[in-house]
C-alpha cells in the first residue's frame, strides 16, 4: 500500500512537510502496515513525497524522538524493533498513566463525550464482524483510539501526548509480540469502563482501565529466549 495515500500536494513550508511526512509514516506505523525492523530510505520517502532528503531526515529525527523509528550510522533508519523490556515499560507506563486519565475523565466528561464515544464502539463492532488484514488492522486502530479519546477528554494536553506516543508504541508491541495476531483490546471491556465513566464511579473505572491494560498485554508472548545456533534454528 502506498503511504503517501490521503495526502495531498505540498505547498506548505518545510516544515509543514516534513510534520505531514511523519504523520504518514506514523499513521503507517500504528495502522502495522510497517512493520518492526522496515527500512525507512531518505530517497524512497523523498520519492514517494517528492520531498528533499532534509525533509525527510527532519520527518524520521521527530519519529526517532516519539521512539517509533531508530537510527544507525552508516545504516539509516528502521521501524523500531522493540525489545521484551522495552515492550513491559510501555504497558508499564500505561498502568500508571491511564487510570489518572480516566479519574480526570470522570470529571469533564459530557452527554456530547459519551455520544462520540458509543459512535467509537459501534466502529469497533463494525470492523471486528468484518474479515481480512485490513480490517483487523482497523480494528486494533480503533481500540487504540478510545484511549486516546479518553485522554482527550480529560483535559491534560502534555498526557494526551504522552497517551499518543504509548498508543502508538503499543502497536508496534503488539505487531511483534501478539501471539493471536491481533489485540485484546477488547469491545466488552471497553463498553464496561464507558458504563462506569458515564455512572461517574471514577474508581471502578480506574480499575477496570487496569484490568483492561493486564488483559491487552496477556495476549503478548514477551519472554526472552536464547538464540539457537544457524544449524539448530533450521533443523
């Protein structure tokens, strides 16, 4: 899939571009239509944008900086692979996060919040009754972004962004450690903290947030294992 679709000509400053770049490559990255370890080429990026490789670099050096995309000298950059260590600091730092999230969305949220938040679960629905890559690619998108949603809601703009870089890194986390393939992230469990938050029993959704979060990570196999020897590995 090209992942310059949906975005248009630009004629915008540099900066601009190399903001909108990023924003395709990201959104290519979360969606895992680049998966972990995928060569990021300042010429093909350049090409496929029509854009200056400084553009581009500027493009990569603001994913380096979300932790989405490593660099290496001599080598360029590369989809983050992340390590089992780096994948429970991720899930670790959620369990922290969130349920403060949630606590400050009980307290802002509005009849006008909670539509647009049963509109998000209806999407949910929609793509889990449908079938294929990209569909379930849409799905785990749309699990991702209730959370960000509740972020939103609760009013804190330096977590929104914080809630933004953890989303986006659990994705790349779970393309490479989901043992089912696809998150657990589930529609029920979703529905249920949406029913404790419109309820305004900040506690019980705080706590379920927390289940939440066990459940997403207890579908990911992060054990580390020792590397087998060439003729073992293929034998």
């Amino acid at each position: 899939m090209n992942i310059s679709e949906n975005i248009g000509p630009f004629e915008h400053a540099p900066d601009d571009r190399a903001v909108a770049i990023r924003d395709a490559l990201r959104n290519a990255i979360v969606d895992r239509r680049l998966g972990p370890g995928t060569k990021l080429s300042e010429s093909e990026v350049g090409a496929l944008f029509d854009a200056s490789r400084t553009v581009v670099r500027a493009a990569l050096q603001m994913l380096a900086f979300e932790g989405l995309v490593k660099t290496e000298r001599n080598r360029g950059a590369f989809v983050s692979n992340p390590t089992p260590e780096e994948a429970r600091q991720v899930f670790a730092s959620r369990r922290l996060i969130e349920p403060g999230i949630v606590a400050a969305a009980v307290e802002r949220l509005t009849p006008a919040d909670i539509d647009g938040f049963r509109r998000q679960l209806d999407e949910e629905v929609r793509f889990m009754n449908e079938r294929g890559p990209a569909a379930r690619r849409a799905e785990i998108k749309a699990s991702g972004d209730f959370h960000l949603m509740l972020a939103a809601v609760a009013g804190n703009a330096i977590l929104q962004r914080f809630m933004d870089e953890l989303v986006a890194r659990s994705s790349l986390v779970i393309a490479l450690y989901g043992s089912t393939g696809v998150s657990r992230c589930g529609h029920s469990e979703h529905a249920d903290i949406l029913d404790a938050l419109e309820k305004r029993d900040a506690k019980r959704a705080s706590d379920l947030m927390l289940h939440h979060i066990d459940h997403i990570e207890a579908d990911l196999d992060i054990r580390v294992r020792e590397s087998l020897a060439l003729k073992e590995a293929l034998g």
